[in-house]
C-alpha cells in the first residue's frame, strides 16, 4: 500500500492523510464524551428514600417464653412515580442484647409465622448471618428479585408486608430493644434506565422496645407482731351450728384458768383455746364445756339414777330349783410296785420244753395269798426267768 501511495501524487496523498487525521480527532473527541456521560449520569442519593424496614410483636413475654417478631418492608415508589420501577434487592440488619434474648439463624423464617418459611413471590431464600460481639448480636438477612421483566418488585408499593420473621426466646429477665443498623442495611429500587440500583432506604427507622418478665413466685415474709414476737398463731375453725358426731375424749382434760387477756365466756360460749372460758371449763369442739360431761350444754352433770334389779314374783305351791352345790371328785391313790422282791434263785423245771411261760407254775417263795401289789403277773415272771437264765448261761463262762 505504501509503495501506491508513493506512485500517488503528492497532493493527493497529503489530502488524504489529512482527512484521515480528522477522522482520528473527531472519533476521539466523541469517545471521551460519551464516557463523561456515562460517568456524570445522576444517581439517587444513599438512604435518603421514604422505604422502611418496621418491627411489628409484642412488648412484654415471660421468662423462658418464645417472642417472635416480623420484619416488615414498605417501598413505595420515590424515582419515578409514573412508572412503577419496585424493588430488586433487600437486605435488613439489627442488633439485639443476647444476654435476655436468643437466636439463631434456623430461628429466622421467611414469612409472617416461625413455622412457615416461604419468602415472598418473586424472591429467593433468606441469606441468614448472626454475628456476635460481647452481649451484643447482629442479625443480617438479604434476599434479592427474579426479575421478570424491565420492573422489579412492587408488592410492597402500597402497603408493607412481611419480609421475614424472627423467632426469639427471652431467657432472663430485663428490659431492652431491638435497634436498625441504618448504615449496613439497605432496600435497592429498579430504574427506568435499568442501569442504576440506587438505596431507597430511609435514614431514620423506628425500633422495638420489650420487656421479659420473671415468672419466679417470691416468697412471703410472715409478719411478726413486736409487741409478742414469740407468740404462735391459733387457727380457729368455726364449728357447725349442731355437731352431728361426738368423739370421747381419751382423757378428762384438766380445766384451765381465765388467762391474762379480757372476758372469758360461760357454758355454751365459743371459744379458741381453754383460756377463753370461765374456770372450771375447757374448749370442746369450739365451745366452752364441763369436762365432766362435754356433750352437756348446759353443763349439769346430773349423777345417773341406778335402776333396781326386779325380783321375780313366786307362785305358790310351785317348787323352784336351789343352788345345789356341785359334788367335789377326790381322787383315789394308785399303787405302784417300784421293784419286784428278790424271789430267790429260780430252778429250771424239766418240763420247761413243753411250758415256755411257766405253765401256771410259781417260782418257790411267792405267797399266792399276798395282796395284788405283791404277786406278780406271767409276764414279769417270764422276764425274771430270762434274765435268770442269761445270768447263768454267760456268768459260767
């Protein structure tokens, strides 16, 4: 190209070149405008918009008791209010004292409830953090807008709605409140120009203050009188008008004296102890009585009449039985024979073969006359007789 440009005529080619430089400049010059454009193209300024993130719950809860608490988000349109734009992106940061509240992220759930956890239509799932410093915590959720179309969300336009929800526990205690980081939280608006992501937040939210009560029953202190500190109190029950039971007493209490306070009361009279009746009188069954006869209400203890025994009428001329006294039984001695008397050296008879038990034989020397005490039967004088013989027979060896 070089060596034709050679061949060209050098006016020609010193024309050429010129238009060519123009051409550099102007292009240039245009590049460098649209970049300033670019640049210097007006934004919203940062949390200066009306949208808001509000906590809605309750202010008090008991000891140990669940608190959940909404997070709410109302974008009403700012940018350009004849062309609804909505909302692309969300994110809400606040604090919390850990020391009377707990919390974790699975206690965090989209929706208005701790059971559902459905964010809003359009909207991806929670984005959840927790950070801790001291007894201070940070909660931080985000969420962001499938876009649809050229607008972003505009469900929350004209009235707030839930973003999320955050399920608390109080664990002890206190007073205290949940509180908005402003400065890290933010609500981002779509554009016409769908270019620009400008924080429509508000600077100043409003925050939720809550109480968590103690449900620990104090105990009672009991009233001492100073006058009588060591005095014990009396219950009184108020008896019927008409006791329908009447229990003995297993002793007969010894009445008491009128004690050191006022008036004491007479027969019939209540009563709270035995110092509240007359001498000579106790407290039974709240009413004053003479232990003697305690179901008396008069107290006379008339002495009972003895009822004489009745003696049967006799008929003449019928014989009635006498208490004949009843034969006493003696008892008769018995003899006993305490040894058999020596009756001499007994002499095998000859037929003593044929009468194994002495056949009626007596041994010599026993009277048959004698008293029944003496005489002996056949069988003590068959053992005399075997006795005998074993003598014999083992004494001669």
């Amino acid at each position: 190209m070089l060596e034709k440009l050679q061949n060209v005529p050098s006016r020609t080619r010193n024309l050429f070149l010129g238009l060519l430089l123009l051409v550099l400049v102007v292009g240039l010059f245009i590049g460098v405008k649209l970049s300033q454009q670019k640049v210097t193209a007006p934004k919203a300024t940062v949390g200066a918009g009306a949208a808001t993130f509000s906590f809605s719950g309750n202010n008090t809860v008991d000891e140990g008791g669940a608190l959940p608490v909404t997070v709410n988000v109302y974008a009403p349109e700012t940018i350009d209010p004849t062309t609804p734009d909505g909302i692309v992106g969300m994110r809400a940061i606040f604090t919390y004292d850990n020391s009377l509240l707990q919390l974790t992220t699975d206690d965090i759930k989209a929706g208005a409830t701790c059971v559902s956890d459905t964010p809003l239509p359009g909207w991806t799932a929670l984005v959840k953090q927790i950070t801790t410093n001291g007894s201070i915590s940070t909660a931080s959720i985000e969420s962001v807008f499938f876009q649809q179309g050229i607008d972003g969300y505009t469900g929350a336009s004209s009235a707030s709605q839930t973003f999320a929800t955050a399920c608390f526990t109080a664990t002890q205690a206190g007073n205290g409140s949940l509180d908005w980081d402003i400065s890290q939280s933010s609500i981002l608006a779509k554009t016409d120009a769908g270019q620009n992501l400008p924080n429509v937040l508000a600077s100043s939210l409003p925050g939720l203050a809550y109480a968590v009560v103690s449900t620990t029953v104090p105990t009672a202190t009991p009233t001492i009188d100073p006058g009588n500190p060591t005095a014990t109190p009396t219950t009184y029950i108020q008896p019927s008008a008409t006791p329908t039971t009447y229990i003995a007493p297993s002793a007969t209490p010894t009445p008491t004296g009128t004690g050191g306070g006022g008036a004491t009361n007479a027969c019939g009279g209540t009563c709270g102890s035995n110092n509240n009746c007359n001498a000579g009188l106790y407290c039974y069954q709240g009413y004053c009585r003479a232990p003697a006869c305690p179901s008396s209400t008069n107290c006379s203890c008339a002495a009972p009449t003895a009822t004489p025994t009745p003696v049967p009428t006799r008929v003449p001329g019928v014989v009635y039985p006498t208490n004949t006294p009843r034969p006493v039984a003696t008892s008769t001695p018995i003899a006993y024979v305490t040894s058999a008397p020596y009756l001499g050296e007994p002499t095998l008879s000859p037929d003593l073969a044929n009468n194994p038990f002495l056949g009626g034989q007596r041994p010599e020397g026993v009277d048959v006359t004698a008293s029944p005490a003496v005489r002996l039967s056949w069988f003590a004088r068959f053992l005399l007789w075997i006795q005998e013989l074993l003598r014999q027979i083992f004494g001669s060896r």
